[in-house]
C-alpha cells in the first residue's frame, strides 16, 4: 500500500545569492544581492490543489508586509 502526500504551500528564508535574478512578487523590484548586507530573501512554492505551481521570491519586509501569505517563513 502506498501512501501519497498532499503537498501545500509553503516558505523558507535564506540569503540572497550572487547573481540572483529573481524579482520580489509583492513590490516587484529585484531581489539584490549586497556583499555587505547579508540580505536574506523568502522563497515560496506554491502548490495549487497539491501540485506544484511556481516558486514565488519576496525582499523578507515585502513578505512581512504581505501578511505572511505562505505561512511563517522556516
């Protein structure tokens, strides 16, 4: 018998990259990377009816301010 998972929606926080290219889908600006800054960025998957759909980026205030639509960021 094999059980199968129901995916969901979810984030995680890390640091932004050099050479990211993603673009913030709240304010959509770039999502920079800063040497200096250490800068961290949220990384959503989005899964609609447990298949997946798109990875969403987000500046980490920008997710904040959008309510946290993905839940809190692990």
């Amino acid at each position: 018998m094999t059980v199968q998972s129901v995916f969901t929606s979810r984030a995680v926080t890390r640091l932004i990259e050099a050479g990211n290219t993603a673009t913030c889908a709240s304010c959509k600006l770039p999502v920079k990377f800063r040497a200096k800054s250490r800068l961290q960025q949220v990384i959503a998957n989005v899964y609609n009816d447990g298949v997946w759909e798109r990875v969403e980026h987000y500046h980490l205030d920008c997710y904040e301010k959008a309510g946290r639509p993905y839940g809190t960021a692990a």
